[in-house]
C-alpha cells in the first residue's frame, strides 16, 4: 500500500508539474491566453483597437461553441503608444510573466522592428503583424507567421496603376520618418525603377505627430501628378486636407496601414477620390463567407461600430489562430501550436484562404485598390496578387 500510495503521490506531482508548465505557457485546462501589444492611445490608437476588436470577435465565435478542445481563447491587450521602447518592455514583460501562449497582432513596422526578436528569442509565436514590413517575411525564424501581402505588393500595385494604367509620370511620395516609411519608401522607389522612373519630390514627418506642413511645401513646389503616402491616418489626412484648402489636388494613394476607416472619417468631403490599397476584401461583402461569418460575429458582441478593414483583418488572424489551435490536437503546447503552424499549407477561412509553404510564412498575397467615393464610402478599383 506504501507504494502504491507514493506512486499516486508520484504521479500526482507530475500531472501537477506538467499543468504548472503549461499555465506558464499560458495554457490551462480551460483556457489558452493571448498577449496582444498594440497602440490603445495616441494618433494611431484605433489601429490596436480595432485588430483587437476583430480577434475578440474570432475568439468569443469558437468560445460560444465551446471553445478549442473544451478551452476558452482569451485576449489581453497592452498599450505600446505606438512608439517602440514602450512595445519592447510590454512584449518583455509579458514574456517574463510566462502568462501567454504567443502574441498575436501587434501594429507598425517600428515597434515589431523590436519586439520581434524579443518573441523570437524567447520562441513566442508572432501572429497576424499589422504590416507588411519584409523583415517579418523571414520564415527562417520559425515563430513568425502572417495573414497580409507585404508593403512590397502593396507598391507595386500602386505604380501598375497611376504609371501602367493611368499613365502619370510624375510622382512624389509623404512618409512617416521611421522603419514604417523607409520601408515603403523603398518599395516605392524599386516600383519606380522598375519602370524607369524615379520620384519628383519626397517629405516627412515625424511619428506620432501632424507635422506635416514642411512636407506638403516641399511636395507640392513639385507639381507631382499623384502622391503615395505611407503613414498613420491622423497625419495623412491633415496633409491632405491642408493640400485642399490650398488647391492642391493630385491623385493622393495610400497604404493599408493608414487606417481605411479611420481615415475616411477624419478627411469627411475631402476625401473624395483618395485611394487607399487594402489587404483583405470589403468589410461590407456578404458574398464572402469569411467576410459575412465576420459581420455576423462583430455584431453578435455588439461591435457592429467596428466594422471595417482592419478589424476584418483582426478577426482573419484570430480564426487563422483557431485553426493552428485545432490542428495542434488537445495536449496542446507552446511547441506543438508552432509545429502546427510551421507545418500548414492551407487554411480554408470560407472563400478566404491563407496558402503557406517551405520558406513562406505569409498567408495572402492578394492586394485590393479601392477609392473613397463623394458619399463617404470605398469603391473598389480592382485586385492585383504580388
């Protein structure tokens, strides 16, 4: 009986061991927990609120059916302002708390330019990055995993348009000044060269702030027929309202980052005619499965307000995190969830499908022009895949 006893004993240390493991990776018998490091406040607070919107609406779809595997996904969500010291000691200390099975959609080219190798080092999973930056395309890292095409894709779809279709040939370009706008500086440029053009007139500003004036003196002494912008939506459309009030009106492109919604709402009649690329399909498109199994579950939380393309594309990244959960089996770990995702090639989210492959860690490579419209909503202007 002796040893019978201490063999339960035994084995009841272990389970309990093996439970205090998993808790530590965020796992527990009823639950799975998610960090997400994202701007809550300042002039790019709407991009983290409404990718969180989006994940909680993914996350509480599978939890009112039961959740994955008897386990309820949850989200807790830290403020990073959008300025990389503060995203690096909230990734950092959200690892030290050992609370978290993996991050999942932080926001901006600066602040993941950080945190990426904190998760990396640490074997974070690094889910669903609100940009499109090329360093997180490195699937060398095994814990990098995306939904959107890259800012690469994004430019170039720019420039077959205004040069190839609309046959502009002077362009100039508004960008943040940090990792996010070199980025697409860059891409703009080598669309451009490809082409054998370059660009009239370039400006800055400077992140987190509506400087922009310096920028819109420099830009429009060019005279450029279309500019391409790659920034936040607060400064974008206080360049372009500015740019109205003093006659200047080329055709204004801008990239998915800046915020399709927000940006509509803050340039109200002055943006008719903006275009914006985006990375996801119309927000309002019930013909897509994915798109209405969306609708439906925003506002069945009462979140019907944030629909729109960012949180579609939050809510995109929480079902492609659902499927890695599932296909991870129910003794789930921090390692067999990356196995699970290292190891897809096809997620079917319902006429949206996330493709993968050796050396591939971006899901779609599918980018969407639209164009706000004298109502105050998009149209679209066609689909490019890069």
């Amino acid at each position: 009986m002796k040893h019978v006893g201490k063999t339960l004993i035994a084995a009841a240390a272990g389970l309990l061991m093996a439970t205090s493991s998993h808790a530590q990776e965020g796992i527990t018998d009823v639950s799975v927990t998610f960090a997400q490091v994202a701007a809550l406040e300042g002039p790019a607070a709407e991009l983290g609120l409404k990718m969180r919107a989006g994940i909680q609406a993914a996350f509480e779809e599978v939890n009112a059916e039961g959740g994955v595997y008897g386990r309820k996904l949850m989200l807790e969500s830290f403020d990073d302002g959008y300025e990389p010291d503060k995203s690096a000691a909230q990734v950092t200390a959200a690892i030290e708390s050992g609370k978290y099975i993996g991050f999942i959609g932080p926001v901006g080219t600066p602040t993941t330019l950080v945190t990426q190798p904190i998760a990396t080092e640490a074997g974070m999973p690094f889910i669903g990055a609100f940009t499109g930056a090329g360093f997180l395309r490195d699937a060398s890292h095994g814990n990098i995993f995306n939904i959107r095409a890259s800012y690469d894709a994004e430019t170039e779809a720019w420039m077959q348009h205004l040069v190839d279709e609309e046959g502009l040939t002077d362009i100039a370009i508004l960008y943040q000044d940090d990792g996010f706008g070199y980025v697409g500086l860059a891409g703009v440029e080598a669309a451009l060269e490809r082409r054998g053009m370059s660009l009239v007139a370039s400006g800055t500003y400077t992140r987190n702030t509506l400087e922009v004036e310096e920028a819109l003196e420099t830009i429009k002494a060019a005279n450029p027929q279309a500019v391409v912008m790659v920034g936040a939506y607060a400064p974008i459309a206080a360049f372009i309202k500015q740019a109205r009030a003093q006659d200047f009106n080329p055709t204004f492109v801008n990239i998915s980052f800046v915020g399709s919604m927000s940006l509509l709402r803050e340039l109200g009649p002055d943006g008719e005619g903006v275009i914006v690329s985006q990375v996801v399909p119309f927000p309002l498109n019930g013909s897509i499965k994915a798109v209405a199994d969306y609708q439906q579950a925003l506002i069945k939380q009462g979140m019907g307000a944030d629909l729109g393309f960012v949180s579609l594309e939050g809510y995109l990244v929480g079902r492609y995190a659902i499927e890695a959960l599932r296909n991870a089996g129910p003794r789930v770990t921090r390692e067999r969830f990356l196995n699970a995702m290292n190891n897809v090639s096809l997620v079917d989210l319902g006429d949206f499908r996330l493709q993968f492959g050796e050396g591939d860690n971006q899901g779609s490579d599918e980018v969407y022009l639209t164009r706000i419209t004298g109502i105050g909503s998009f149209e679209a202007l066609g689909a490019a895949g890069q």
